[in-house]
C-alpha cells in the first residue's frame, strides 16, 4: 500500500532482517533474512529475494552456514551475494543466483575469497572484493570469468556498477597503512583511478576542502556518482557529483562549482 511501511513477510522459519536493493520497478526486494540451522539451537543467515508479497531463501553454498545478498539486476531475476562458513576456514565466496541456481563464482587469481556487492542492470557484470593471499582487489566477473580490477596500493573494495556495467565505483586503501580510504572510479580504458583526481584532472573541478572517502552509489548512466567524504569544515558529509557527457565538456569549466553538491551530517 502507498505510504505505508510495511514488514517483508517470509515462510515460516525465514524472517527478513535486512533489505540491501531492490529493483527498477520495486517489485522485488533482496537481503538476508533468519532462517533454521543444523543443529537448530540457532539461526543463521539466508540470502531472500521478496516478491509478490513473499519472501524466499535463496540457499546456501555446498557446506556453508549463511548467505547473504547485496545486488539484484533490474528486473529482479539476477541476484549477488556471498555464502560462507563460521566455521573452519571462514571462507566468503561471492554468488549469483538465477531462476532459483544459486552458482558460485570463485575468486580472484591467487586468492581463496571474495564477496558480490552489486550487478549490472541486465545482471551480466558482477562487481565486488575479493582476498586471500594475493591481495585484497576489486573484481569484475563476467561470462564465467571473474577479473581484478586491482587497488591503489593496499586494497579496494567495489560498491556499484554501471547499468550496461562498464563503469565500478567504490573505495581504495593507500600505501603505507594510511588510515583513511580514497573514492574510486574505474573503466576499462583507464583502470582503477582515484575519483578526486579524476574530477580535477579530466573535468576541471577541483573539490577544495573535500577528502572524497568512498562512493557508494552510481546511476545507470554512469554520470551521476554519490558517497561521502570529509567536506571542506572536515565533517563526515554525503556527496552527489555529475559528470558532464563529452559534448559538453567546454561549457563545463564555469559551472564546474555547481556539479559537486553536499549535505551535511
């Protein structure tokens, strides 16, 4: 009902505790939700997909303990997640899940683990982290084939994609254990960049004051890019930024100010 909050219901034995997306139309909903375990003296995490009013548990990997969804494509048919183990080694392996196959997708070369955080719009391109012994990269897996799209010098944790997904947002450690992480922008023809340098560099904005932290979010254009960071006053702030299209690149300059807008916290 419109304007009404209403509790995503489950079958008995599965209660939705967290929604993480949900897609184009709202339509349908995913999470994790609080399902029965083996032994049953508790409950472990289950991926759900909510539709028509009803919540499903998605499964678990083979011989693990909880899942847990993060993504869904815009039609709600493609859901992303990860599936791991309490127990034993405590592995997290991303997963995507379609008409009710919940398929495994590995890691990283080297590496041993990996999350899904987000999917492209027709639920082709799956973006997220992975880690192990190799390093702690982003990835982009497509066709079966799950790619690092590397780090800026410790590691790099992707948070959105793209509609047609050709552009990853997300954030970035630097070298040298610093502290804070860094907003990233990547695509193929650039790589992995720090979106701060890219607004300076390749638009002629230069966010005085602002330390961009992480972006979290990307329209399906990959114009229009949100996050947070410190603001000018160094107060944790939200961020929007739009890029302007190619053709408008000489009409930029002096509206630059205007396209990296705030809202204090």
């Amino acid at each position: 009902m419109n304007g009404v909050i209403s509790p995503l219901i489950g079958p008995v034995g599965l209660r939705p505790i967290e929604a993480h997306a949900v897609s184009a139309d709202g339509s349908v909903v995913i999470g994790e939700a609080l399902s029965p375990s083996s032994p049953p003296a508790a409950d472990h995490l289950e991926a759900f997909r909510w539709s028509n009013g009803v919540a499903t548990g998605l499964g678990r990997l083979s011989n693990t303990d909880y899942s847990r969804a993060f993504g869904v494509s815009a039609d709600g048919s493609v859901v992303v997640g990860d599936s791991a183990s309490f127990s034993g080694s405590g592995r997290s392996e991303a997963f995507r899940w379609v008409n009710g196959v919940m398929t495994a997708l590995g890691s990283t070369p080297g590496n041993i683990g990996s999350v899904a955080t987000a999917v492209s719009a027709d639920g082709r391109v799956v973006v997220g982290a992975a880690f192990g012994p190799a390093g702690f990269p982003a990835f982009r897996w497509e066709n079966g084939v799950m790619g690092s799209i590397g780090d800026l010098g410790s590691s790099a944790y992707a948070q959105a994609v793209s509609g047609d997904g050709s552009v990853i947002v997300g954030w970035a450690g630097l070298p040298g254990g610093a502290s804070e992480t860094v907003a990233f922008i990547w695509d193929a023809a650039h790589g992995m960049r720090n979106l701060q340098d890219v607004l300076r560099t390749d638009y002629g904005l230069d966010p005085a004051g602002w330390q961009l932290l992480q972006a979290t979010g990307i329209s399906d254009d990959g114009r229009t890019i949100v996050g947070y960071g410190h603001g000018p006053d160094d107060n944790l702030q939200a961020f929007r930024v739009t890029l302007p299209e190619p053709a408008a690149m000489s009409l930029f300059a002096p509206a630059a100010a205007m396209l990296l807008r705030r809202r204090r916290r």
